[in-house]
C-alpha cells in the first residue's frame, strides 16, 4: 500500500460545520436519552434541555465562524462552503430548532408523538437544513435534500393519533421520491456535459464556451425541477396542500419554515451562485414559475377553510415572491433572502401560535375555529395578527419591506408585469390573512381554547413577533447583512 | 464497444419506463419498484459519462445513490406498510382523503 | 465485437425486464422482473469499467433492496382485489405518451451532445476499489459522512413508523376500501 | 417644548389612548374609554396648536420642523427616515384632523352611549387618528404609505363594526377590495419613482430630497413614456381609490353601513382627502406631467357632476351625504387638477368643517328618529331645532350660499377652473352646473328631513327627541367653524388678504390667474344665483308642494296623507326636468355603479380569482399520481423549453 492518504480537513474546517456537528451531537444525544431513561418525564426534561443546547450550539458555533475578507471559502474537499451566507441560513435553521423545541412540544405532545422521538428525527433534518445553504457540489446537494427529507417522510406520518397523516406520508414520500429521481438524473447530465458537479468548475464551463451542450441544458431544467419542488412552487406545488393539512401540526410548521426556507438557500446558492450565468437560460421558465405560484398560490388560498391549506397554499405564493427576486440582479437576490427570513419567521410564529389552540385531541383547523380569539385570548391574538399581518405584506411588519425589495428589483429589472401581478395577487393575499384577522378580532360566537402557554413560550413568540416588526420598522442592518452575504455567494 | 450514446439510450428508456410506472400503477409497492428504476438510470448515467470522462466521480456517485436508495426503498415500505395496517390498502388512488 | 452483442442482449433483456415490472399485475412477479433488470444493469455496469459498483449493484440492489421487497409483498400478502390494477384507460394512455415524448426529446438532446463520441481505452485503474476508497476518503468525505447520517435516520425512521399504533383501523379499513 | 416634541407629541397621543384603551380597556370599563380617547385627541389638537405656533414663529422661507424619530430603512444606497416633517401644509392638515377629530369623538361618546363594543370603538378610532397624522406628517413617501395602509385597515375595522350585520360586513369587504386596488398603484408609482431616483443616484423618498432632485428624473422614460407621468398616474389612481373619484368612487357610499361618526370623521372630513392631500403634497411630480394633471381636473369635474346626479335621487339620508362627498372632493381634484393647490386646501377645510357637521347632524336625526329613509322623517325641526338650525347652516355652506364657507372656496376653485393657466370654460361650466345642483340636493335634503309635515305615525314621531349635549355641542361648533371658516380665504377681489394662500405660499408653486376682478365677481354672482336658485326649486317642490320622492318599487306606500298634488303644471314639471334627471341618476346609479365599475372593482377581479380558486381546489383531488404528473409535466416542459431555446434568450 502507498503512502497514508491525508484527510482534507484544514484548521477551521470544524468550526465552519460547527452548527451541522452540534445538530448531529443533539440527534445522537437523542438517542441515548431515548435509551438510557424509562421514565417519560426524565426523557422529556433531558431532549428539552440537549435539544436546546444543541440549537444555542449551533448559533454560536455559527457566530464563530471566521469570514475572513467576505469571499467564500471551500472546505473538507471542496465539497462544502463556508461564508457569510452560511453564517445566516444556520442562525435562521438554529432559531427555527429552538422555536420548533419550545412551540411545538404541546403540539407534539398533542399528536400522542414521544417528543424524544419526534425530535431525534427533526434533528436529522435539521442536519440536512444546516447542509443545503453550503452545499459546493450536486452531490452534497442531493444528499442533503434527501437527508433534510426523509425523516419528514416519517414524521408526516408518524403520528397514530392522526387519521390523514400516513395519506400525507405516502403523498410525500411517494412525490418527494419523483422528484429527487429527476433531480438525480439532473445532475447525471450536468455530470456528463461538464465532468464535473463542483459548482465552482460549473459555472466556469457554462458561461464559457462548453455553455451550450444540451446535456448541461437538460440537466439545468431537471435540477430547476427539483429544486422547485422542495420549495413548493407551481406546478411541482401539488403535494403541499394535502401534506401541510395531513401532517401533524408540528411537522407542517417544519415543512413551511424549515423544508422551504433550506430548499430556498439551495436554490438561491445554485441559481444566484457561480451558476448564474446559467439562469439566463431558464429565466423565461422561471418568469412563468414565479408567475403560476404568485397566482395559483393565493388563489387557492382564498376560498380554504383549513387553517392549515391556507397556510400551505399561501406558502407556494411566497414561494412565488421569494424566487421573483432571482430574476432581479444581486439586489434582487438579497430581497430573496431578506424576503426568505421574514417569511420565516413569520411563518414560524404563525405555527407557533396555531399550535397552542384547541384543547386535548383536538386542534383548531378551520378559520371559524378561531372566531372570538382575540376576546378571550387577545395577547396571543395580537401576536398571531402581527405574524399574519406580516405574511400579508402589510407595514409596518417585515413583510412589508420584503415584498417591497423584492418588487422594488422586479422593476428594476425591467419586470413589470411581473411586479403587477405580485402587488394584485398580494391584493389576494391580504384577503384571505384578514379573513383569519376578522375572525379572530371582529367575531364573538366562538370559544376556542388556548393550552397553557409557559413562560419560554412567550418569549419566544413575543421575540418573533418582536424581530418581525423589527424587520418591518428598521430593515436597514438585516439588509446590510443580506446584501454582504449575497457578494459572498458570487 | 458500444459508443456512450448507446448506453444512454437504455438509462433515457429506463428513466421514461420509471417515470411511467409511478404515474400509471396503481399498486404502492409497484410505485416503490419504480422509483427504483428511476434511480438506476440515473446510475447507469452517471457510469456512462464515468467513463466517458475517463474519471471516477460518477463511479463514486453511483455507489451514493445506490445507498441513498436503499434508505429511501425502506423508509417507502416502511411508510406502506403503515399505511396498509390503518387502511388496509395499498392502493395509491385510494388514498384521496386529503383534497382540495 | 463480443462486447457489442453482449451490451445488445444485456440492454435488451433490461429493458424487457422494466416493461415488465411495470405492467405485471403480480407484484411478486414485478419484484422479480425488477431483480433481472437490476442485474443485467449490473452487467451494463461491469462492462463501464465499473467492476465495484456492479458487484455493489448484485449485492445490495438484487440482493438486499429487493430481498426487502419480497418480503414486504409477502407480508401484505394482497388479495387479487387489492392488487387489481383497473382498465388502461385514456388518461393512463396520455400519461405513457407524455413519458415517451420525455423520452425522445431527452434522447435528442444526449444525441446532440454525445452523437459520434466513441469509448477511448479505459484509464488503468478506473473502477479499482483503491481508488474509489481514495476519493471516498478525500473529495467525498462529507458526503460519506451524511450518508452514514442518512441511514441512521432511515433506521430510526422505519423502528419508529411500524411500531403498532393504538389506531390500527385494519378492519375498518378493509371494510371501507371494498 | 420645542416644536419638535410637540410635532411627536401630536402624533403619540392618539396612538397612546389606542393602546390604552386596547389593551386595558377591559379594565377599566366603557365610560372611561372614550373620556380616554376624546382626552387623548384633546391633548393632540393641543400639541398640534403649540407646534403650529412654533412653525408660525419661523421665517416663511424655511418654515419647515422636521422630527426625525429614527432610521427607518437604511439599506446603504436606500434611505427612508421614521421622520415627521411640519410644513404649512400639514399645519393645516393636523390641524383639521385632531380639530374636527376631537369634536368626533366627543360627539361620539353620545352618539354611541348605548353601544357595548365603545371600548374597541374608541381604540379603532384613536388608531385611525394616528394613522391619519402619520399619512399628513409622514417626511416621505413610505411613512405616507405607511399611514395610508392604516388608515385604510381602521376604516375597514370601523366600516364592518356593525359585524353582526351581514351587508355591513360585506360593505366593509367592498371597501377593503377597492381601496387595495388604489393602494395597488399607489405602492406601484412609489416602486417607480424609487428605482428611478436610485438610477440617478439619489436612494431618498423623501419629499423635500424628491422636489430637489426632481429634475435629473425629468428625462427618465420606460417604454416610450416619461416615468414622472407614469409614476404620477399611478399615485393618481391611488388618490382615486382613497378619495372616492371614478372609477374607484363605489366604495364610498357602501361605507356608509359604519356608525355615523365614522362616516362624519373618516368619510368625510379626513380620509377621503387623503388622496387630494397627497396630489398637493406630490404637486413637483404633477407639475412636472400636464397630461396627468389635466386627467386630474377632469376626473375631478366628472366625478362631480356624476354624483351630484345621484345625489338627486337617493332617498337615505347617509347615501345623500357619501355622494355629496364624493362630489365635493372631484372639486378638490378640479382644484389641484389645474394648479391652484391653495384653492384645493382651501376647499378641503371649509369641507371638513360643513361636511363634518351635516354627517354629524344626520346622525343626530338618526339618532331620534331611529330611520335612514328620508322620504319617512318629515317635520323633525319641531323636536330637534338644534340639529336643525346646525343642519342648517351646514346646508348654506355646502350649497354654496354667501356669507358662509362653502361660498368662498368654491367659488375660488370654479374661478381658477374658468381662468387659470391649465384652466378651461367646460371645465368651469361642469362645476357651475355641479353647484346648482349642489344646491338643490341639499335642499331637498333639508326640506324632506326636516320641514313640513311629518310622514312619520305619531307613535313614531311621538319618540323623536333632541340628542344630549355631547352630540350638540361639537354640532354648534362646527356651525360656528362652517360659518365663519371662509374668512380664512377671502377672493382677491374683495381686496382682503387671502390668509389660508400667504399661509400655504411657500410650499406650492406660484399660480397666477390671468382674469382680473370683474371675471371673478361675475363668476361669483354667476354661481351665486345658480346656487339660490337650485335652493328655491328644491324647497319649491320638496317644501311647498310637499313631494315625496317615489319609493324605490315605484309602487306607493307612503301614509295616505302624503298625498300628492293635483296640480299638472307639476306633473308635466317633474315629467320633463325632474323624471328625467332621476332617469339619468338611476341610470348611473343602476348601471355605473352596479353593472359597470363596481363588478369589475369589487365584482370581477375577486371574481376571476374565485374562479381561479375553484379551478385550482378542483385540480387538488387528492390523487397523488395526477399530482406526480404535474410535477413530471413541469419537468417536461423545461426540457422542452431548453431544447426548443437553447440559446441565451434575452427575457423581454
């Protein structure tokens, strides 16, 4: 045998995985506490306390990070990033694992789901989170989608309670599995245009001559196809309806902030990367992409009665909003994922309080549910309308700043069709947010029924709540951020 | 030896049979079977332009989606047979509760 | 030359063997078309200069990822109601021919990429279990590493999702579903 | 305290008394709710007063106090301040907001005494209040909008208060959906001239840094047209939805389902000026694209006599005053339209005033008489003669008759239309003939409302009784403010100091009006006999002969003592002239209203998206093959898409 081969591991380089290995830690301690207690309530109180303590690992290790100059760094054979963009997408994926801890263990709890359990496989796909914001090649990529997935699959349908969540699991797996099929073959002929899957070496073949061999072409389409699955936008969309309203409350919040936003830091690495030269090629398609989920997402949206599909239908549009920013220029990526954060939070918060109404088995699902909210509960009543008020694009909420970054790039960039029909269907949108805002506040016949909320809860709504206004009443430091990460991506 | 068209040829043919079956069967587990056709062509992709290219990437690759397979071909039984313990089908277009 | 009509009957049964297991009514009898495809793939493989990867093909695909799905058919065991396919009707028709038009357009576009490039001599040592352990090691060290996370999810995910529920509706189920 | 506090001041009360009552009104109960409200509205016109003295102490030429409260967005080319800019413009504008405001709301503590949601009335109101002062002191154009956005959803919440009544629900919708098309393109112009002032290097909205660099944005152009005219109509067509002008106006008289005061404040005194305010506040922009200004006039004109028309056929007492107003702000626009920003001012003040007061003046007779329908109330000035002598002098403004307000600026505005330089003879003659009309809707108003003989029974008309103190206090004060608001404005042809023009001289350009006295006096005498005698017609037929307009089945079922005349010059009179107008009304009414714009602003647009909606839900059945096909089909028309063009295609 030859000489030892070394390990492509530079000082650093732990540190610059640092939140995916404190995930990783939190998943494994997981396991043991599953293992090593009987008593529930020893179980409880110890995935509560490492699950914590992973998420607070995770954003400090992040924090750690050393960017340097601000250019991208490749890492542990160039097969992963480490930069400023990074940085950002961890804090996001470790906030979303607190908040996911503290606001939805009633929902878990609710669902007859063993939170040590629940959380031992959200860990895994907070791994696959924490791994699509720096993926450097369409391996890491298709790995990391799939290991952000599959314990979603199970998690959809995990709970024995739920009469429609083994339907939603097949619906996602089964639709999940298409798409990383043609995602793979995607690649494979990206693979065989250029030699390569490093997007570094990509993009250089694309926007020099090697550009226009077909197969990169197909390739590009089938991985767009992929990508635009996990982030839900139409028509690859069909599968978030039915999977948000099937799934347990507490995985569809992970679907609509975790699944999107990391299939979103994906896309925008991909699409808004080395690889954007390569965007020109599909533009018109995403024109169209865009376009269909602006309007097909809040149309259906408009007239559902389930708390739940509205969310899930409206998430689809913003899908819409988000991917708008990519056809703009590095000032259209930032609104991107300015745009990607608010949402996020939003959205986070919005689930978050869905989660604390109804009662033993039962939790709220129809927007009638929830008349008379605001007489007998309104702090948390106030706080749900600032986070739907935000998702509707109303100031001063972040919402607001973000459809106007990414509308403002839209028509910069000479797309004003397209930013007319985002300001109409938003018009849409404010329709149906509001229809839940006058239940809640304009409706007195209902009774619904909030479960305890502990004191962690509270702050942490009260801090999303609190960031989501902060985003709307001064954007200006979020945004420095946003714009210094997209120069990192390039 | 056959030219890379060729065996690109049957990994395209096997793709589009794959894509068929998910769409057209009605049976989960011959859905599952496939997917499993879907991934294959990719790997036989993949080894097309491996040697193609003369490099060892998409060998490398290969073995990746054969293990990401596996996981995914076990966590799919996994969830049907959940599935056919609550409703005692296995039937994909009877599984239409969630709508609209 | 030999390598040609190999390369022509393996691609032929494969291929034969996919049809198969997408139109059989039989599940038991698409595992095992599914099986044959598999390992003439296998031999496709070999002939790539992917001797590991073939074997790896035979090992884990026919061998284990199928064994799997025998099993599972068996454990169903499906009644001939349960396993009926229903009639191959227009919009099953549509649905083929979308996938054939997919199939050409996509083999347009790999002629018109790969038309007339022909195999060179194989680089000594393509395909040898040293140099793929290298790059698995070096380049592919990540991803080696999330698919050992990928599997231990997988196993978590499957203990957990076919324990029995107390909401085990089969015969309710069976009732509804006739 | 500098004028600066003061300036911050203004705005915090109100929104302090909102969340004072929102979040601890259950506490304290509903009295102490709208002591709360009506002294956080006091204190605000006080503060306002002060930093209205503050500015006045300042040299006319730099007589701006900004209050920068921080950076709102900061995006380092971008820059929007949370700032507060007092200029004589919003002077007059904060000024007429916490003043009349504060009337309403103590007004409304009567008016809504026996109402049990007073404590969520008060915090919308108070919140509205904030919003409003937001949009009028806001330092640039997303502060304005962000006001704007509120003030929209407050109207909304206290359009819909009402909930348990299904049309007033509906209403509120119907407003909502109109105002957001407005706000659509109000949000697009703002998009617009955002990029295109970031193109030339300047990332400020600002209004003072946009009238500064209003030149290096002249040349810009998208398509072929210059991106001022653009963005200036697009804000138009904002104005147009929060202020009632066609064809966004359908909105407005729908409103009317809120409680009266709502009506009184925010459609009618503040609001619906929200749109004429911002024209005047954007006037470089306008200036700066003749053909959108003239679209304003006309728009303006049209919108005027349009629902003066209408007018002259509603037969309840709140519609009668929703299309006044609409009528009233098109002279607004006519104002604004041709340049004479002051005379738009004007107008909108003396508005406030007179149209503050009818609305509350009706609802008084609402209050008593517990009916909309004018065509029942009849003989109310015996039991009300509080409401009535108010009501009156309310009427005598609006209509136009010297010596009160109404007179003064609208004779202002129909001079400028007539003379000034962007001004023109149809268009004066179009607001001439509004005002007769004018006169004689809201005299047959008055006469159904309130002269002759009651049509009520006399079980009814036995209940009728004067409203408490709290309602006709404010009334008396706005009939003061209405009778003597015109001296603020007097013509130059009275050679009196025109106080309300010096005092706005150095925000607006200067308009010269080519006309000397004379044309100014025969105009005045001109409208003046118009306005006198569309009043005499009007107590003419609805007074002396007692007619009763024909109920809306055109069967009769009025009380048999309302018979009517035998006298067949007045058949013939009310077949020629006043059938027809009512035809012509109806027609407008019937057609415009319901069939034309309204579907396609409240009707077609939601329902092409329900439409869509269906379809998109009927897609959704639950099979998840045809979902997989969906996601294959997207994947095969990208294929298809980059094998047919697979060259860089520039996207159009």
């Amino acid at each position: 045998m030859g000489t030892p081969i070394p390990l492509p591991i530079m000082p650093g380089d732990l540190t610059a995985i640092g939140p995916l290995l404190a995930v990783v830690i939190a998943a494994a301690g997981f396991l043991a506490v599953d293992m090593a207690f009987t008593r529930e309530e020893l179980k409880n109180r110890w995935t509560f306390i490492i699950g914590i303590i992973g998420a607070a690992l995770a954003a400090v290790t992040a924090l750690m990070l050393d960017i340097g100059t601000g250019e991208s760094r490749l890492i542990l054979g160039e097969a992963l990033y480490a930069d400023l963009y990074t940085v950002f997408f961890d804090l996001l994926f470790a906030l979303l694992m607190g908040a996911s801890l503290v606001l939805s263990w009633t929902a878990v709890e609710r669902a007859r789901m063993k939170p040590v359990e629940f959380y031992s496989l959200a860990a895994f796909s907070f791994a696959g989170m924490f791994l699509t914001s720096r993926a450097a090649d369409l391996l890491s990529l298709f790995l990391a989608i799939e290991l952000l997935s599959m314990p979603l699959y199970v998690l959809a349908g995990f709970a024995t309670t739920s009469k429609t969540g083994r339907e939603a699991a097949l619906k996602y797996f089964v639709l999940g599995s298409v798409a990383s099929a043609i995602l793979l073959f995607g690649i494979a002929l990206m693979y065989g245009g250029t030699g390569s899957i490093d997007y570094v070496e990509l993009g250089a073949q694309v926007s020099s001559g090697g550009r226009d061999s077909p197969l990169v072409l197909a390739g590009l389409a089938l991985i767009l196809a992929g990508l635009a699955f996990k982030v839900g936008a139409v028509p690859f969309h069909m599968w978030t309806p039915d999977v948000y309203e099937g799934s347990p409350t507490a995985v569809t919040a992970l679907m609509a902030t975790g699944v999107k936003a990391a299939g979103l830091a994906a896309a925008i690495r991909f699409l808004a990367g080395p690889m954007a030269a390569a965007l020109s090629y599909v533009s018109v398609m995403l024109w169209w992409i865009v376009a269909l989920s602006m309007v097909v997402g809040n149309a259906g949206a408009m007239l559902q009665s389930n708390v739940k599909r509205l969310l899930a239908y409206s998430s689809i549009a913003h899908a819409g909003y988000i991917l708008m920013g990519l056809l703009g220029d590095s000032l259209g990526t930032a609104a991107a994922v300015y745009y990607t954060a608010v949402y996020v939070l939003s959205v986070a918060g919005a689930f978050g309080v869905v989660q604390y109404f109804g009662d033993g088995d039962r939790e709220l699902e129809t927007v009638d549910d929830f008349n008379g909210a605001a007489k007998r509960h309104p702090w948390i009543s106030l706080l749900f309308t600032i986070f739907l008020l935000s998702l509707a694009g109303i100031p001063p909420t972040g919402g607001f700043v973000a459809k106007f970054f990414v509308f403002g790039s839209a028509i910069q960039t000479g797309h004003i069709g397209l930013a007319l029909l985002g300001v109409l269907t938003s018009v849409i949108g404010i329709y149906y947010y509001l229809r839940l805002v006058i239940a809640m506040w304009m409706k007195d016949e209902g009774r619904p029924v909030l479960a305890e909320l502990s004191p962690t809860s509270w702050v942490v709504l009260g801090l999303l709540a609190a960031s989501v206004l902060a985003l709307g009443c001064m954007p200006g430091w979020l945004w420095l951020i946003v714009q210094s990460a997209v120069v990192s991506l390039v | 030896m056959p030219a890379p068209l060729e065996y690109l040829a049957v990994s395209c043919i096997l793709f589009g049979i794959g894509i068929a079956g998910v769409l057209t069967r009605r049976n989960l587990l011959v859905i599952l079977m496939s997917i499993e056709l879907m991934l294959n062509s990719a790997n036989l992709a993949f080894l097309t332009f491996s040697r193609l290219h003369g490099q060892l990437h998409g060998q490398v690759i290969a073995i990746f989606v054969m293990t990401v397979a596996a996981a995914e071909a076990a966590i799919g039984l996994a969830i049907v047979v959940a599935l056919f313990r609550q409703t005692g089908s296995v039937r994909i277009d009877e599984a239409t509760r969630l709508r609209g | 030359m030999l390598t040609t009509a190999i390369f022509y009957v393996l691609s032929f049964v494969c291929i034969l063997a996919a049809l198969m297991t997408v139109t059989l009514s039989n599940p038991v009898s698409c595992a095992l078309s599914l099986i044959l495809c598999l390992a003439c793939l296998a031999g496709l493989y070999a002939q790539l200069a992917a001797g590991y990867v073939a074997v790896l093909q035979i090992l884990i695909y026919a061998g284990a990822i199928m064994v799997l799905f025998l099993f599972v058919v068996m454990l169903l065991n499906l009644s001939d109601e349960e396993a009926a396919e229903g009639r191959y009707d227009v919009i099953r028709g549509l649905k083929g021919l979308i996938c054939f038009a997919f199939l050409v357009d996509l083999y347009v576009l790999v002629e018109v990429s790969l038309g007339g490039r022909i195999y060179g001599c194989p680089a000594p040592g393509l395909g040898s279990l040293e140099a793929i352990g290298e790059l698995l090691f070096t380049r592919y060290m990540v991803s080696f590493e999330v698919i050992s996370l990928l599997l231990t999810a997988a196993v978590v995910g499957v203990v957990l999702i076919t324990r029995k529920g107390p909401a085990s509706a089969l015969a309710a189920g069976r009732g509804g579903s006739s | 305290m500098t004028g600066e506090t003061l300036l911050a001041l203004v705005v915090g009360f109100p929104l302090l008394g909102a969340v004072f009552n929102g979040f601890f009104g259950r506490f304290h109960g509903r009295r102490l709710a709208g002591y709360l409200a009506c002294g956080a509205m006091a204190m605000a016109f006080l503060s306002a007063l002060g930093a209205v003295k503050d500015l006045a102490g300042l040299d006319p030429q730099v007589r701006t106090i900004h209050k920068h409260l921080y950076t709102w967005i900061d995006a380092s080319t971008f820059k929007v301040d949370m700032a507060l800019t007092l200029d004589p413009l919003s002077a007059v504008m904060i000024l007429v907001v916490t003043g009349v405001g504060f009337l309403i709301h103590v007004y409304s503590i009567g008016y809504m005494a026996h109402d049990d949601g007073r404590v969520r009335y008060f915090t919308y109101l108070n919140l509205f209040v904030f919003f409003m002062l937001m949009l009028v002191l806001g330092s640039s154009l997303p502060v304005m909008f962000l006001g704007w956005e509120g003030v929209g959803l407050c109207s909304y919440l206290l359009i819909g208060f009402w909930f348990d009544d299904i049309a007033k629900a509906v209403a509120g919708k119907k407003a909502f959906l109109v105002n957001r098309i407005g706000d659509m393109f109000f949000v697009l112009g703002m998009f617009l001239l955002f990029w295109t002032y970031h193109a030339v290097g300047s990332g400020s909205l600002a209004f003072a840094d946009m009238q500064a660099n209003a030149e290096l944005i002249q040349a810009a152009k998208i398509g072929g047209v210059a991106v001022t005219s653009l963005a200036a109509f697009c804000l138009f067509l904002g104005a147009t939805g929060k202020s009632a002008q066609i064809p966004l106006f359908v909105w407005l008289p729908d409103a009317m389902a809120g409680p009266t005061p709502v009506s009184a404040l925010i459609h009618a005194a503040t609001m619906v000026t929200a749109g004429v305010y911002m024209v005047a506040r954007m006037n470089f922009l306008f200036e700066m694209s003749p053909g959108v200004m003239s679209l304003v006039a006309w728009v303006g004109a049209l919108t005027a006599l349009f629902a003066a028309t209408i007018g002259m056929a509603a037969t309840d007492i709140k519609k009668v005053l929703a299309y006044s107003t609409i009528s009233q702000l098109g002279y607004m626009f006519v104002a604004v339209g041709v340049g004479s920003y002051v005379a738009g001012i004007f107008h909108l003040v003396t508005h406030a005033f007179f149209k503050g007061l009818l609305f509350l003046g009706a609802g008084s007779v609402i209050h008593g008489v517990t009916t909309q329908d004018i065509r029942q109330m009849g003989g109310v000035r015996h039991k009300m003669p509080w409401t009535f002598w108010t009501f009156l002098v309310g009427t005598w403004a609006i209509a136009g008759l010297p010596p009160f307000a109404g007179f003064f600026s609208k004779d202002e505005i129909l001079f400028h239309a007539y003379a000034g330089p962007h001004g023109s003879v149809p268009l004066w003659f179009i607001g001439y003939l509004t005002g007769a009309m004018t006169a004689f809707y809201m005299f047959r108003l008055f006469a159904l409302v309130f002269l002759g003989k009651t049509r009520m029974s006399k079980k009814e008309y036995g209940k009728v009784h004067e409203s408490p103190a709290t309602m006709t206090v404010p009334l008396a004060i706005l009939a003061g403010l209405s009778a003597i608001g015109g001296l603020m404005g007097l013509p130059h042809a009275f050679h009196m100091p025109h106080l309300l023009g010096d005092w706005l001289a150095p925000v607006f350009p200067e308009f010269h009006v080519a006309a000397g006295a004379g044309t100014e006096l025969g105009l005045m005498a001109a409208s003046v006999a118009a306005a006198i005698a569309g009043s005499l017609l009007a107590l003419y037929f609805y007074f002396k002969k007692g007619y009763v307009p024909v109920p809306d089945n055109g069967k009769a079922s009025l009380p048999a003592s309302v018979a009517r005349d035998k006298f067949y010059i007045d058949e013939v009179y009310d077949g020629l002239v006043v059938m027809p107008m009512k035809a012509i009304a109806r027609f407008l009414s019937a057609t415009v209203d319901a069939a034309g714009v309204d579907r396609v602003a409240s009707g077609w647009l939601p329902g092409l998206a329900g439409w869509i909606s269906k379809g998109v839900t009927a897609l959704q059945n639950g099979n998840t093959q045809r979902y997989a096909m969906a996601l294959f089909a997207g994947a095969v028309a990208l294929i298809v898409y980059v094998s047919l063009f697979g060259v860089r295609v520039p996207l159009a």
